[in-house]
C-alpha cells in the first residue's frame, strides 16, 4: 500500500508539474518550435529546452506530430526536435538523482503557500509546479522506503535478477513505460528500485534502454488518424531509440560499461541510473544528428505515399496534364470548372456556418459549435486544396481570359475563408455569453437579426449568379 501510496504522488506531482508548465510557457513553447526547427542545431535545442521545461518528451513528441499532420513542420525538421527531446526528457532523471528529497516537504509547502495565498493566475501556476515537484519526491521517498524491505525477499530478488538478460529487460522496461506512458515517471520508478537496493545498475541499464522505447507508444497514438508525414515521425522516434538501444546494449556486453558509471557515482544508484540515461541519449543523438534526412528517408520508405486505389476523376488527369505541360484540348475549361464545383462547395460550407453563427449568438446555443468546427476544417482544406490547383494552372501557358479568372477565383477563395473564420468568432463569443450567463436586451437582438438577413441575402445573391454571367462562379 505504502508503495502504491508513492507512486500515486509520484506520477500525480510529475502531472502536476508538467500541466502548469505547459499553462505558463505552452504556447511560447509552440511558437519558439515553428520559429527556430529550420536548422538541424537549432531543432535539437529547442527540442531538449522545451522537453527539460515539461519534462516530458512524449508531450513534446505528441507536439510535434501536431505541427507535421497540420503543415507547419515538415519530416526533416520533426527529427531534429525529436532528438533534442530525448536528451531533455534526462532532466527528471538528474532532478531526483540530486537527492533533494529531505527538504521535499518544504518545497511542496512553498508550492501550496503559493496556490493559496496569491490570485494571481500565472503565480498560482507556478506554485503547482513547485508543489508538483516536491510531491515527486515525497512520492519517491515512500516508494524507497515501501520497497527497502523486498532487499530481503529471495522471490523478488529472483525476479529483479533475471532483467540481466538483455532480452527480458528491454523488454521489461519498454512494456512498463507504454503503459504508463511517461519515460520520466519509470526512469523515476527504476531509481528508487535501485535506492531500495532491489535492483543493481547491470540489470536496471537494459530496463533503461527499453524505457526509451516504450515511451514512444504515446506519440504512436497521437499519430492515429493523421497524415502520413505525422505517422512517419513517430517512426522516426521510434527508429531512433531502437537504434540506441542496439548501440548501447552491444556497448553495455562487450565492456564494463556499467562499472564505469558505478566508480564515477560510488553509493549513488540513482546518480548512476540519471547518468546512464543522460548518456544514452546524448550520445544516441550525437550518433544520428548527422543522419537526420536519412532517418527522415527510412520512415518515408517504412510509410510510403498510400495508393488510394481510387480512380482520379477527369479534372485530377487535366490537372497532371496541366502541370507537366502537357496541352490537351479542353483541359483549361474541365480545370476550371472543377475549380468552380469546389469554390461553389466552400461557399455552401461558409453559408451554413454563418447561419449557425448568428443563431448561436441569438440562442447563446453552444452546441451548434462543434459541426462549425467541423465545417471550418473542411473550408480550410478546400481553401488549401484549391490554391494548389490555381498554381498548377498559373504553370503553363493560359489566355489572358483564363488568367483573369485564376485571379478572381484566387481572390474570391480568401474573402470566403475569411467570412467563415467571422462566422466561429460569433460562435464563440457566444460561448462566452453564456458562461457569463449575459442577457440581450430586445433591441440589440432587433439589430443583429437585421446584421443576420442583411449578410445572408448578400450571400445567398452571391450563391445564385445570374446565369447570363460567363464569369460568374
């Protein structure tokens, strides 16, 4: 009990710290990623830094596939970043290996202090990552302490003894971490098996090795359902630790790998763990660093474009024709056409959001959100999709006419994309209305069904051209 007790306000202050950081620097986080990822050096930095800042490269991972799947990252960069989130997730790892748990109490009171005492929004925040942080080695103390006494217990011996075997170990370790998805929590674990004397360094080093692998399982399912650039990272993370695990055990067997680190941080097993797993992965990245596009062509390789099977339709063949300058009769009027049907499908799109824009503000109903969203997504990809098929025509030669009219539609595609965007912010102020539980008064629900009817007849009269107009989208 004493050791489950532990190891809930173990992972509970890692949580705690990890969220509160993720509310103080989440977004500056995000931006410092797409800002500074063009260069190999630069990634692995900002990969290590925001890793070591919330402490958890499986967030920082989960990140990056979000950046990739939406095109604001591409596969060479995801490597970089990657890599330097494996050398920050060691932070942890380092923190508890300092051994600071005697004053633990002491830093979770000034936590607590803190979320008490001050309202300010961005202190109290930081008052739960000190917390959170003391909390972690309270926890790691009563694990330490629960498990002193399995030193003794000849059955638990047996089993911590059989993780010697390379094989069993990786195994243990990578299974272990999966579950509970957090390479930084296991490490953490592992060390206070290894305080508790239960477990030595020649057998907690193979553990260690399949640690990093298992922490790769959170990004895999953050990959689900995203696009194949945002599934290859995720095989590039995973790729990369197997790799360092080959390399390090190879290492670990072939000499006295373990005994080195024992004589640098003799009577210090959890010193010894946080350095074994510091090297490994600063080490592992080193090795790879100048094999990142490789990395980045193995993943394409493992995961290549999908053949959808599916047969293109006439506007896709005109398209390719188009691109490669392949001049076929009628192929400009089939493309525009298509270009038409799709323009004339985002409209439809931004119509209805706009209706359930006004609506939601009106009935303050925020349960029209959700198919907005939806719709916004769909508007988005048609607003992307369609420049695509603009540049390709814009190519090749065209006449003057059809240029015209590239231009047009080029134009008419952003206001749209616009107009929709307008359509969400009514939604969510009207979120917000109603959190606030905010009351219209008669006459200024008067003056925006007026603002209503004025843009949806604007919009319907833009909806249905008069078909006289050769132009006419």
């Amino acid at each position: 009990l004493a050791l489950l007790g532990g190891l809930a306000l173990f992972l509970y202050g890692m949580n705690m710290m990890s969220s509160n950081l993720e509310a103080v620097a989440g977004n500056r986080m995000k931006k410092l990623i797409d800002k500074l990822t063009t260069n190999p050096f630069l990634g692995v930095l900002v990969g290590t830094a925001i890793t070591a800042v919330i402490q958890s490269s499986s967030a920082t991972t989960v990140m990056v596939v979000g950046f990739v799947n939406s095109k604001l990252m591409n596969l060479k960069q995801a490597v970089w970043v990657i890599m330097g989130a494996n050398v920050g997730t060691t932070v942890t790892g380092l923190l508890v290996a300092l051994d600071i748990g005697l004053v633990a109490p002491l830093i979770a009171f000034i936590g607590i202090a803190l979320i008490i005492f001050f309202k300010n929004k961005t202190v109290r925040n930081i008052g739960s990552i000190i917390a959170g942080l003391g909390i972690l080695f309270i926890g790691m103390n009563m694990m330490s302490d629960a498990m002193s006494p399995l030193r003794e217990n000849q059955a638990f011996i047996n089993v911590m003894t059989q993780f010697s075997n390379p094989v069993l170990g990786i195994l243990a370790g990578a299974a272990f971490t999966a579950i509970i998805q957090s390479s930084s929590a296991s490490v953490g674990i592992l060390q206070a098996l290894a305080i508790s004397g239960v477990i030595g360094l020649d057998s907690a080093v193979y553990v260690l090795f399949g640690m990093n692998i298992g922490t790769c399982i959170t990004a895999v399912l953050a990959a689900i359902g995203a696009n194949r650039n945002a599934k290859r990272t995720t095989i590039v993370h995973l790729t990369f630790n197997i790799i360092g695990t080959v390399v390090f055990t190879v290492i670990a067997l072939v000499t006295p790998y373990t005994s080195w680190i024992e004589s640098w941080f003799p009577n210090a097993p959890a010193a010894q763990i946080a350095a074994a797993h510091t090297i490994f992965n600063i080490v592992t990245t080193i090795l790879l660093l100048p094999f990142g596009g490789l990395l980045a062509k193995f993943a394409t390789l493992i995961l290549p474009d999908q053949k959808t099977g599916k047969k293109k339709s006439a506007a896709d063949k005109w398209f390719e024709e188009i691109a490669n300058a392949q001049h076929v009769l009628g192929s400009t009027a089939v493309a525009l056409e298509s270009i038409r049907d799709d323009i004339r499908e985002m409209f439809r799109l931004t119509r209805a959001n706009v209706a359930d824009g006004f609506e939601a503000l009106l009935t303050l109903r925020t349960d029209l959100l959700p198919g907005m969203e939806s719709n916004e997504e769909r508007i988005d990809k048609y607003n992307y999709e369609i420049s695509q098929k603009i540049s390709k025509m814009l190519t090749v030669e065209l006449s003057e006419a059809a240029s015209l009219q590239l231009n047009r539609m080029f134009r008419v595609i952003g206001n749209v994309e616009r107009i929709a965007d307008h359509a969400v912010n009514f939604a969510d102020y009207s979120e917000i209305l109603s959190q606030r539980a905010a009351v219209f008064s008669d006459s200024t629900l008067g003056e925006i069904r007026e603002m209503r009817d004025s843009c949806l007849k604007v919009l319907d009269s833009l909806s249905d051209p008069e078909p006289e107009d050769p132009d006419a989208l």
